[in-house]
C-alpha cells in the first residue's frame, strides 16, 4: 500500500474539505500523512484520526491558520507582516538549498503527493524527485474559461453580448487588481510577498514558463498536472469543462467532532452538552443559524456589527430561534441587550445545528455551502467583502434558486428581516437546495473517489494518463 502526503493551506475550511477522502484512502489501506511547516492545527488534525508532521522545524509563522480576529488589536497587521517576511525568508533558504526537501522526501518515502494549490510553492520543490503530485482546489475551479465569471465574482453568466463583455471586464479589473495588489505586497514584504517568492521557484528550479498558467484566479496553475476539485460539479455554472480536472463531489466527513463552547464571566471557556443545546430547539418553527466560519473570523474585523445587525433583524420574529456562531475573542457585551429567543456560542458543531436548521447566514465559504446543501438548508450569504471564492459561491447559491445575497452590515435592518422572511416562507428555496441535495447524494462514493486517486500513484506528475 502506498504513503499518500496531504500538504494542505493551514486553515480548518481547508482540512475539513480532505478529511473524508483521507478517510476512504486509509480505509483501502494506504497510509495517510498530513505534513505542515505550521503545527498550529496539529491537535485539530489529530483529533480527525490523523498525524501532521511538522516539516522545516526553523520555519513557524505563529499567525497562519489562527482563527482569531480581535477587533482591538490594532498591531496585529503589522506583527502578521513581521513574521510572514521572517517566516517566507526560510522558506526560501529551505526550497532553494533543498537539503530539508530531501530529508523529507527520505523520512517519509511518499508515494503521492496531495497538494494544496494555496501551498503551490511546494510544487516547484517537489516536482524534480519524479514523485506522482496531483494539485488540489478547495473551492470551485479557480481556472479561467470563456463568458464564465472568475470564482471571486459576484457575476453570473448571461447568454448575451453586454452579459460576455461585462465578464470580461471582471476578469481584466481582476488581473489589473491583482497586478497592484502584488506591487505593492513586493514593496510591503520587501520582496518577500508570495508572489515574488513563487516567481523566483519558478526561475530558480528552471520549471519551464510555457507550463506556467497565470490566468487562472487566485493561484499560479501548472498547466498538464492533473488536479481533484473538492466540489460537487452540479454546484458550478453549466457547462464548464476543464481537462485534467476531476470533480469529487464533498462527502461531509460525519466524522468529524466538536462541541457547544461558551466563554464565562472569568474568561474561562465552559463546554455545553449538545445534547442539551439540540433539545432545547425543538418544538421551534424556525431555527436560523448565524456563523462567519474559520477564515472570516480571521480577516474580518467588524463581527459587531454584522451580529448586531442580525439580532436586530430578528428581534421581533415570531416562532424563531437565533444561534450564533462568533468565533474567538470577541466580546459578547458589545451586542446590547440579547433577546431571550437568540443563543450566542464561542463554537458551535456545525454538522449537528444544520440537522436542526432552516435557514444558516453564512460568509459563504465553499464547506460551509457544502454543508447546508447536504442537510437541505437554504441560505443568506453575505460574502463580507471578503476578495476570495466567497463572491463566487454566493453568486452559485443565487443561481441555483437555494438561497438569497445580502450585505447586512450596509443593509435596512428591515431589508434584512424582509430577506430572511421571504426564505423561510417562500418554499422555491428548500425545493431547489433538496434538488441540489439529491444531485450531492448520487454523487456520493467515497471508494471511486479514492480509486481516482490510487490510478495517479502509477504515474509521475507529467505523465499521468487520462481515467
């Protein structure tokens, strides 16, 4: 049996989107590694079944995966910059010299690599041992394909000349943007940006530039290496087709665990029974759940007053329960007065509160979308403003008729009390989500996922054949 190495984006969304396919490759016999030059999520990892390895033990940017965004903490850009600079001059050192590579390679003998495009450094490093290295996207497939809107845009595709035009538009404000975005992270980091240190791999290890693909959003792709889209096809826009791309529709890792946290008056955290919390919902005609997931709660700085606005907009709904989601550090006494019908939690276990749920308000992050699809959960998305897949999936949920867009902080209050009425009565909603449902659930077989990835360990990353 072979030794499959996950190299994965140092976030919960993005290991949460692994673990069931981890799962049915482990249950085929193959041994499962995680490895991280972050230990940050390690005991999270583990919790799952799995070990994380730390690789590059000089190598620790503290920050990255932290699930922590305290309002307060006005120097934290600027420690965030210190240490990426520190932590992207290792990198550096280590992906160039190239011992540590080897002593990796040596230690753990892997027989296929799994790796994150968000880590696609490792790509440029590994990809000289000739070991099999298949590409992973946790989002919709971040590729450009003609009169499609790119995944960071809140657009959709219109069969039309002005629909194609304003398309083409978004992919050229986002190039431009990210052209000036690059400049000036080049001048902040002092070179040491993500960008310039993907460009330098590329020249350092001499990886030819016609295999380069910088037309794609988000990431530098490599064009001819195959790659596992963690989402379901039917969730994407019609009709878009992209070779050496497979689509494995998300199993939910049921697995998967955690609890009700609450933070006491002495700041202590305090575990709630869920069992508890879960009855005490019952006998409700509308449970609405509210959370921001792990990457909002780190970039997004005003959770204020988007859960102050949200109480607000159910403060005088009739037969409806509000549970909050609003994640670490944050002070609870800032929302005012809560009402008695609305319940706000450190944590919550999402999987369990969607089986109660029927309607989430969500950052639209790709797992949690997943997630509410799974358990027939129509949704109001608001993106945050945030400049990732989020506008994309939003746009994706819209387009599908499972749920509604909203920017709740900008919003009347009464608009967004208007919105989440208009979803919990208008039954178009949970018919179309139960349509996609069904879609997710035929697409369900944990065993031919895993056989998709078994066929790539007989081949090396250039000469994989087509299955």
């Amino acid at each position: 049996m072979a030794n499959i190495c996950f190299i994965i984006f140092n976030q919960p969304s993005h290991y949460n989107a692994t673990f069931a396919i981890a799962r049915a490759l482990e249950k085929k016999g193959h041994s499962i590694t995680y490895l991280s030059h972050n230990e940050s999520q390690k005991a999270y990892v583990e919790k799952q079944g799995f070990p994380l390895k730390r690789v590059f033990k000089d190598c620790y940017y503290k920050h990255e995966g932290q699930t922590v965004a305290d309002e307060n903490d006005y120097t934290r850009p600027f420690k965030i910059l210190k240490e990426v600079i520190a932590q992207t001059k290792q990198l550096k050192n280590i992906f160039l010299e190239g011992i540590e590579i080897q002593q990796l390679i040596d230690r753990e003998k892997p027989d296929l690599f799994i790796i994150d495009y968000s880590y696609v450094q490792y790509y440029f490093s590994l990809q000289k041992f000739d070991i099999p290295i298949v590409m992973l996207e946790t989002t919709v497939s971040s590729v450009r394909t003609p009169k499609y809107p790119g995944v960071f845009s809140t657009l959709m595709p219109e069969d039309s000349t002005l629909g194609n035009l304003k398309i083409s538009l978004s992919w050229k404000r986002y190039y431009l943007k990210r052209w000036m975005v690059n400049t000036w992270y080049k001048i902040l980091f002092r070179g040491y940006d993500p960008s310039s240190f993907i460009n330098l791999l590329i020249k350092q290890t001499g990886f030819p530039k016609n295999k380069i693909d910088r037309s794609r959003a988000f990431y530098v792709g490599i064009k001819g290496v195959k790659e596992l889209v963690l989402c379901e096809k039917a969730f994407d826009f019609p009709g878009r087709n992209i070779p050496d791309q497979y689509h494995l529709c998300p199993i939910i890792d049921q697995q998967r665990t955690g609890a009700f946290t609450t933070v006491s008056k002495n700041k202590t955290i305090e575990v709630i029974n869920t069992v508890e919390v879960l009855n005490s919902l019952e006998n409700t005609q509308h449970i609405i759940y509210g959370s921001l997931g792990s990457s909002a709660s780190l970039w997004f700085h005003d959770r204020t007053t988007f859960f102050k606005k949200l109480i607000d907009a159910v403060r005088n709904l009739d037969n409806c329960m509000l549970v909050l989601s609003v994640g670490k550090n944050f002070d609870q006494t800032s929302l005012g007065t809560i009402p008695s019908h609305v319940y706000i939690y450190e944590r919550v276990p999402q999987l369990e509160i969607l089986k109660k749920t029927n309607l989430m308000v969500t950052h639209g992050g790709l797992n949690s979308v997943n997630e509410c699809i799974f358990n027939g959960v129509p949704m109001l998305v608001d993106t945050l403003g945030l400049p990732y897949d989020q506008n994309g999936n939003a746009a994706r949920v819209a387009y599908h008729g499972m749920g509604l867009r909203a920017n709740i902080r900008k919003e009347a209050t009464t608009e967004v009390t208007k919105k989440i009425k208009h979803i919990l009565n208008q039954s178009s909603f949970k018919e179309n989500i139960l349509k996609m449902q069904e879609k997710y659930k035929n697409a369900q077989d944990a065993a031919k996922h895993a056989h998709i990835v078994e066929q790539f360990l007989e081949h090396t990353h250039t000469l994989i054949k087509t299955i």
